[in-house]
C-alpha cells in the first residue's frame, strides 16, 4: 500500500530526485535557524540602536543601520526557508 503522507507529485520520484528534494528542505531548516536566530540578535541590538538613534548626531547611527539590516536579513531567512522547505510533514528534519 502506498504511503499516503506523500505527496501525490513526490509517489513516483527517482533516488536522485529524492536526495535533491531532501537537500532543498534541509538547506530550508537551516535557513529558517539562521532567521530566528538573526531575530533574537536583532531584538537584543534594538537596545543599543535606539541609544545610538538618541545620542549619535545627524545621518551617523552605525547600530541602527546594522540593526535594520539584522531584521531585513531575518526576514528573507524566513522567507526562503519556508518556501525550500515547502511539501515537508515533518516538523524537524533531523
């Protein structure tokens, strides 16, 4: 009887296929650690972002700066290992 887990499209894939499919959703959870981890670092800069907002002269907030891009890079981590992990039943991969 056929694993019905599966999905209809994956049923019929070759070795090869199925070891490319398992590195893309691999590659996805590892993205989606980068990302959340990247959130709890951004989150803990925030406090010194804002600091450097309040006291740093003109155009010339460095932590802001790195802060905005922590948060941006976040989200594309997000983004992209959730669309490479797509298909996937599983909560770990591991």
């Amino acid at each position: 009887m056929a694993n019905m887990l599966i999905p209809v499209e994956e049923r019929h894939l070759t070795p090869e296929q199925v070891d490319h499919l398992d590195r893309r959703r691999r590659r996805g959870q590892a993205l989606l650690v980068i990302g959340f981890q990247a959130l709890i670092i951004a989150t803990i800069v925030t406090l010194w972002a804002g600091q450097d907002l309040a006291y740093s002269p003109g155009w010339a907030h460095p932590m802001a700066y790195w802060d905005g891009f922590l948060f941006l890079a976040s989200l594309i981590c997000f983004i992209v290992g959730i669309q490479q992990r797509r298909g996937s039943n599983e909560f770990f991969s591991y």
